[in-house]
C-alpha cells in the first residue's frame, strides 16, 4: 500500500540522510513535547509516531543510535521487548483497541523508513479501520489530535517498568 505523507517524515528523521535521527535524543531535549515522548527508560524510549497508521501508533527503540537486533546488548533486548510486551497492555486499555499490530522493518528492503536505527511498532486496530483514504487521496482519517493522544497513552506508558 502507497502512503506517501510517510516521506516527510523519513526526511526529517534522517531515514533519507537528512536531518537527525528521531530516536536519538540529548538529555536536553527529552522534554521538548514536539518530540511525542511517552517515556525515557535506562535504555529505551517510546515515542507517538508523528505520522500514523492509526491513533495511538506508538514507536519504541533503543536510546543507542543502532539499525541491527545483534548490537544490542542483551540489556537493551532485554528492556526493548519487554517494553514492547509491557506497551501493548495500555495500548488495548487507553485506545480501546480491539487488536495490535506489533512488529519491526529491519533494513530499508524490509520497509523500514528509517533503517539505521531499530525500532518496533505497536499499532492499535479495530474491527473496520481501513479504508480508500489513505491510498486513494493521501489523507488518512484519525478521530482524535496527536497532543490528545500523546497526552493519554504518556500517563499509561510513563509508569512501566520494565
């Protein structure tokens, strides 16, 4: 499926070369809401992605700058996917989210619009929740603003310990 408003987004991201990474943060601005944080953890970060499939399209990576699953060390593994397991729970409570599409796009070949730096996706679903818009008239329908729901899946998110 096209999706074309993807593309400012790897842009600016640095997935094309240009700009900085998303992922990648100084302790300075870990407080800047245009970030879309939902929490910092020893070696992780969760963020709302900027540009999502659906409401509620939340991104975790590891804090270290690294595009391949054997770099990590195993208490990044170890804290990435128990955050992912971890973040599907508020994921189902605060969107109400009928089902999730949980998983990673390893290399620019596998999808990934910003390959040089890991992340999982954790996309809440419902029953009926696509439809021509997005592919037909680059518009995607989303029932509720990013800061309302930065702001409701931040206070779930905020509090787990992985």
């Amino acid at each position: 499926m096209f999706s074309p408003w993807r593309m400012e987004y790897v842009r600016q991201s640095g997935g094309g070369g240009k700009g900085r990474c998303i992922f990648c943060s100084g302790e300075a601005e870990l407080a800047d809401p245009e970030r879309l944080l939902l929490g910092v953890w020893q070696n992780t970060v969760a963020l709302l992605n900027r540009y999502p499939y659906n409401n509620g399209h939340v991104l975790i990576a590891p804090r270290r700058h690294v595009a391949d699953l054997w770099d990590l060390s195993p208490e990044e593994l170890r804290e990435l996917f128990s955050l992912v397991s971890l973040g599907a729970k508020p994921m189902r409570q605060v969107c109400r989210a009928e089902g999730l599409n949980v998983g990673m796009n390893l290399g620019k070949s596998a999808g990934a619009g910003i390959a040089d730096h890991l992340h999982a996706h954790i996309v809440p679903r419902w029953s009926g929740d696509t439809n021509f818009m997005a592919s037909v008239l680059d518009t995607r329908v989303l029932p509720e603003s990013l800061a309302e729901t930065h702001a409701r899946l931040a206070a779930a998110f905020g509090p787990l310990r992985p």
